[in-house]
C-alpha cells in the first residue's frame, strides 16, 4: 500500500523514522498482513486466499450461491458468514478432514453441539426431530441502548392499528399527519432502532416486519408521530414473550403462501406479503418454520385488488426461485413449488383460465408468472383467505389479531395456546381477559361449589354457575 508521508500524524512519522524510508515524491509503501476494516479491497483479498487455500484440498465455492462450499468428493457442504461456518457433514472424518484443513492457515474454535452462528441460538431436538432458533438477550441490550422502559400494560400491535369502517363503499387509508419534524438526534434514533430490529425480525420475530417497513418508508424525514409509532414498536417487543422458531424435520420442499393489501398504505400504495417455509410434498403442505418473510410495500400503484395479488405473487416468485436453487445446491431437488394465493382472479390469469384484456400494467408481471409456471417451477393453486398465513404481514391488524395469529409463527406462545387449549379441553376453563386474574376466579368458583349446599339455590341454577365460571 502506499501512503502519502502528509496524509500520516507527525508522532507516527518521527516513531517509525518514515522520513528516511519516503521516497523523493513524498509516499511510504508497507506492506498489509491482515485484514483492514473499512479497506474495500480487504474483503476480496481474504477471499479469494481462502478459496486458493481451500481449493488445494478439493473444496470449493457454488458459483450460484454465494458463500455456500461443497467438496468435490466427500458428502460435506457448510456455508460461511464472514468468519463463521455452519458445516453439514454425513461421516466424521470429512469434517475432521475440513477442520484440519482450516486449522493449517486459520486459528479456529469448534461448537461440535453447533449451539451458535451468526448471533442465533439454536437448540437442537433429535428426539422430536425440531430445531429451535432464538436470540437470547438481544432485545434486552437494545432496551438498555435506546433508554427504553418496560411499560405497565401489555402491547399486543406493534403499529397503530386503522379500524375499517363497515357499511362504507370505499374504505380509505389513514390519512397523513402534518406533525412536526424532529431533529438530527430524534432521526438518528429511529434509524438505529429500525436497523437494531430488522436484524431481529428477519432472524426470529417476523411479526414486527410490517411495522419495521411502514416506518422504514418515514425515517428520512420523521415526526414525531413516526416517534410514537417507534414507542409502540419497543413497547410491543418488551412486553410480549421472547421469540422463537422451530422448525420441524420435513422432506425440505419449499411451500410459499402469497397475499397482498390493496391501497392500504400512504400514497395509493398495497402492502404485499409472504411466508416461505420448508414443508413435505402434499397438495397442501403443512406450516413450517418461516425461511423467509417478505413485508414490503409495492412501489408501482395498483390498479385493482386483483393486480395487486399479481404483483405479490411476482415478488414473492421472484424469492422463490434463488431460493429453489438453493435448495437444489444443498442436494434437495424441487418439484413444482406449491404457491398459495387467495385471489381467484390472480390465480386464474397465471394457470391461463383467466384471459385479460385491459391490463397492460399487469402484462410483465403475469406473463413472467406464466413463464415460470409453464417451466414446471410452481404449482399455483387458490385456497380460502383463512388460510393464507401471509395474510397476517399485508395489514396493521388490531390488537386482538395480533394475539391470536402470532402463534402461527412463534414456537413459544404456540406451545402456550395448545397447553391452554389442551386445558379448556379436559377441565372447560376459559381464559379471562382485563384486570381479573383468572386463578381467583377459579377459586371463588371452588368455594361456591363448596358451599352450594349450604346455599338456597336450586339445582339447576348451581349448574349454571359452574358452567358460567368453567366453561
């Protein structure tokens, strides 16, 4: 590298005797050893060495996908971030083959229980054959970073959630707030917890990815609404349960649910959604384990709700097939992925039951769909809204939706609602909401029922308590 002897402090320059090793046009050469951060070159360097160095002993790097190694003979693939791998091996002396390779050029450390990577914690369940990923910790850090307080009262919506209004023949989306802008630290702040927690979102909690982006799309020129918004954010990852995903064993053959919002964002702009998980082939592959959630709002302005399903469909296709090449590099072939929509008329267009006419905006996106379709890449089929998950990531839902669908996609309070479940089923206890605590209910329903003798009701009417209080 060369360095201009200007460009230097003169303490370095008189430590290190530079003036003697310039050359007459005033520059100094050294040479760089390690990795410099910040250097752009820095990381292609390292690179490219690596893949020299592991090159000689038979690995190398897919050429589809980046940052996934395979080795030319042995059954063993591992996929590197940075400076961690995550490595699937069959027999042990392939991995001990790899980690001795690496040990010639690279201090390294083992995880044989593979409990770490990236920042996730995984906890591995061969008995039920489930892995769980969370992080640990994470959330608490952030709280402690942006000086943010565990409110008193649970937030179930992460956004403020806008009420439809029934009866009305257009329904309209909220309109924009002309309050006042904050200031260069207030922005700084929104940027940081927007970037703290999309990490976040993406790795365990998908459930806030809709609110991430709808404040994403304000954090140029934020308000104070936008502030409030961001309270309500933290004060919804505080207050609810840690995050966590399992995934099931399965034949690892990806399944997408599509789903888009029409005009309801700012600026006649729909909300697309979709979740991407790793099912069995069946007509209607059973829920998984979120590999990838799309929340995003669609740039174009849609036209009608049916060309706003389209262009769902046409991004969440798009992250379908990198994601079915890498499936197939990681030596799990595709059939047709199974694609669910909810909308007949979108779904009708892409299979070709459907002829348009006068829709040269949707033009690019249906015949892209029938392109792949007619390739054997999906399998395009219509299935009721109910059930449709990524119908959950196209709207700010209300309070009450929020707690009741956030078990489809988190491990730990689905395991709280079929216990709860489970519970009304043999004993008929209801779960109580507001300030009334449920276990004093069920012990002033005890006592009465102790005491129904010494009472002077009838029969029939003591049955019709318990069953008030239990069922």
């Amino acid at each position: 590298m060369k360095l201009k002897l200007t460009d230097i402090p003169g303490e370095v320059i008189d430590h290190y005797n530079l003036r003697e090793l310039a050359t007459p046009e005033g520059y100094v050469y050294c040479e760089v050893t390690k990795g410099m951060y910040g250097l752009p070159q820095a990381g292609i360097i390292a690179q490219e060495l690596l893949e020299q160095r592991l090159g000689e002993h038979g690995y190398y790097q897919s050429k589809i996908v980046n940052g996934f190694w395979k080795h030319k003979t042995r059954p063993i693939c591992f996929c590197l971030v940075v400076d961690d791998f995550a490595v699937k091996y069959v027999n042990r002396a392939d991995v001990d083959h790899l980690i001795n390779t690496i040990r010639k050029y690279y201090p390294m450390t083992v995880d044989e229980e593979a409990t770490k990577y990236i920042g996730l914690t995984i906890q591995w369940d061969y008995t039920n054959r489930k892995a769980h990923i969370h992080m640990p910790g994470y959330l608490d850090k952030a709280f402690v970073r942006f000086k943010h307080d565990k409110p008193m009262k649970i937030q179930n919506s992460p956004y403020p959630h806008v009420p439809p209004s029934y009866g009305a023949k257009i329904q309209y989306v909220e309109d924009e707030h002309d309050s006042p802008l904050l200031s260069k630290e207030d922005t700084k702040y929104i940027q940081a917890v927007t970037g703290t927690l999309l990490y976040y979102a993406r790795a365990v909690d998908p459930t806030i990815l809709p609110a991430l982006s709808a404040i994403a799309t304000e954090q140029a020129k934020p308000t104070q609404e936008t502030m409030k918004r961001v309270k309500q954010l933290l004060d919804y990852c505080s207050t609810q349960e840690e995050a966590m995903i399992t995934y099931n064993a399965s034949k690892m053959i990806l399944a997408v649910h599509s789903d888009a919002g029409y005009a309801n964002e700012k600026k006649s702009r729909s909300r697309a959604g979709g979740h991407f998980f790793l099912s069995n082939d069946e007509q209607f592959p059973p829920n998984n384990g979120a590999i990838l959630t799309v929340a995003t709002i669609i740039k174009a302005v849609m036209s009608s709700a049916a060309e706003a399903e389209l262009g769902a469909a046409y991004i969440n296709a798009k992250e379908a097939v990198y994601l079915r090449q890498i499936l197939d590099e990681m030596g799990h072939p595709q059939p047709r992925t199974p694609f669910q929509t909810d909308n007949t008329t979108a779904e009708g267009v892409i299979n070709k039951r459907i002829q348009p006419k006068r829709t040269k905006a949707m033009d690019m996106r249906f015949h892209w769909l029938r392109d792949r379709e007619a390739q054997g890449q999906f399998k395009i089929y219509w299935r009721p809204g109910g059930t449709n998950l990524a119908d959950y990531f196209t709207k700010h839902h209300a309070p009450a939706h929020h707690a009741n669908v956030r078990a489809e996609f988190l491990t730990r309070v689905r395991d709280l609602a079929d216990a709860r479940q489970t519970k009304n089923s043999k004993h008929k206890i209801a779960t109580l909401q507001g300030c009334v605590r449920q276990t004093s209910i069920q012990g002033l329903a005890q006592r009465i029922l102790a005491k129904r003798e010494n009472l002077n009701f009838p029969q029939k009417v003591c049955r019709e308590i318990s069953i008030s209080l239990f069922s």
